[in-house]
C-alpha cells in the first residue's frame, strides 16, 4: 500500500518537477542542467512534504532533524544521478530535453523510494509490506 500511496506522491513531485524544467529549460531557454537542479530541489520539499503526510510515519527511526537531513541527502545523491543521467542523454545521445529528464526522473524514483522506504523510514527489522 505504501507503493502505491508513494506513486501518487512520486508522481505529484514528478510533475513539479518535470513541469518546472519544462517552462525553465524549454520555454524561457535556461541552461538545462541548472533548471534541472533548481527543479528538483523544489520537487524534493514537495515530495517530502507529502511522504511525511500520506506514505511514511516521520521520526519512526530517526528525530525530525536528522530524518530531514538524511532525506536531502538520499535527495542529492538522486540529484546527481538525474544530472549524469540528463547530460549524458542530451549532450552524448541527443535525445531531446524532456525525455531525457522522464528518463533521469524514472531512475531516481526508483532510488528515492527504495532508500526512504527501507532505511529513512522504515522501522528496524521491518519486513516490506
């Protein structure tokens, strides 16, 4: 059930994010990769906001300030990968702008559910569910 609560959250973030890089990177010409950056930071607090509220119980394992700190590091770790992802796309490959951030996005929801889910706040020893 968490899966799926966190899809529609995921997607939410997704949308903000995909949609602010859309209008930086492709309607008022930005350089993309720092449009991208500037997106996903803004779609992290999004996504944050609302895991915390409808999938995961906040300070399950850690307090409240260290759980935020954790999740914008998991976050910058999925921030670098959506950049390698998005320049290798664009700049090695050619493929166009918002692809290739539809791509980055898939494989770091990937990795921001996975890590959340098991690590920031999952309760010790639990079994997925």
């Amino acid at each position: 059930m968490k899966l799926v609560r966190y899809f529609f959250v995921g997607g939410t973030a997704a949308v903000v994010d995909i949609g602010l890089f859309a209008i930086g990177a492709k309607l008022m010409a930005l350089p993309y990769l720092p449009v991208a950056a500037g997106s996903f930071v803004v779609a992290t607090l999004v996504n944050y906001f609302l895991s915390v509220r409808l999938v995961f119980e906040s300070g399950v394992r850690f307090r409240k300030y260290g759980e935020i700190g954790l999740v914008f590091i998991v976050s910058a770790l999925g921030l670098a990968v959506n950049q390698t992802i998005l320049w290798i796309a664009v700049a090695k490959f050619g493929v166009e702008l918002i692809a290739a951030k539809l791509a980055a996005t898939a494989v770091v929801f990937a990795w921001n559910y996975s890590i959340r889910r098991y690590f920031i706040f999952g309760r010790p020893g639990e079994k997925a569910g």
